[in-house]
C-alpha cells in the first residue's frame, strides 16, 4: 500500500471513528482515541482481549526482542522446572511463542485460527468455561 493509501485509509477510520492499531515487524501503534476509550469503557467490559490492549497501549511499543516464550523458558530456568512440565494456555498470536516453548499448547475455541492450527488442542472459549475443562483434561484438576 502506498503511504498516500496508507493516509486516506486512517483518515477515513479516524473520521469513522473507528479505533486503529498498526503492527509493523518491530513495534505496533496504537492512536490515543483508542486507549482513551478503552480508559473508559474496559472496566464494564468483561473481555480479556480488552483488557491485553489496554496494557499493551500504555507501553505504546511492543519490542520483538521479548516475548511470552521467552518469558517461558526464564521462568523454568529460574525454578529449575523441566520443559516437558510445562503447560500455556493463550488465544492470540501474542501467545505464539509461548505455545511454541511449552510441551503441550492450548488454544482457545474464540482464539486465534492460526493459533489453534499449532496449538497441541484447543479447548472451549472463555465463555463456556474453557479452562476449566483444558484443566479437567489435562488432569490438572
């Protein structure tokens, strides 16, 4: 897309009102009257993806150089845990790497196509208590 495309089509969201965030390789953008709304309407919407943009937007960068499964593989060097005893549970491709560092990756139904396509099963949504029964299968309760 041409930035003279790229221009016109923020200007016809912005005018829309319509929120936009902008993912490059490095880094994504979020415009203000995003994270505004969000300020304002998160706490009487019961949505974690919400609420991941909202911590997302007040760093305004997201740095390739960490991500959750690197944070994954510190954490059991830290504890000393083996890998194989690990167990990530995600639904975006924010959590790709994490399910790509654990030995059994769980997607959730309302998540990510992609995700769901490398996860080791994928589970019920949120809404229908999916982790309750990713747990239940697991063994884990």
């Amino acid at each position: 897309m041409t930035s003279e495309r790229q221009a016109r089509v923020l200007d016809v969201f912005k005018e829309s009102g319509i929120y936009r965030t902008i993912g490059g390789r490095n880094c994504s953008y979020t415009d203000e009257g995003f994270k505004e709304f969000l300020a304002e309407n998160a706490g009487s919407v019961a949505n974690s993806e919400m609420l991941r943009w909202r911590i997302q937007i007040e760093s305004e960068l997201a740095s390739k150089a960490f991500n959750k499964g690197k944070a994954v593989e510190r954490l059991c060097e830290f504890l000393g845990v083996s890998r194989a005893d690990t167990i990530a549970v995600g639904d975006s491709m924010n959590d790709l790497e994490m399910i790509r560092a654990v030995e059994i990756g769980v997607c959730m139904e309302n998540g990510s196509l992609s995700l769901k396509k490398i996860a080791d099963m994928v589970c019920p949504s949120v809404t229908e208590d999916g982790l309750y029964s990713a747990f239940e299968k697991l063994r884990l309760i």
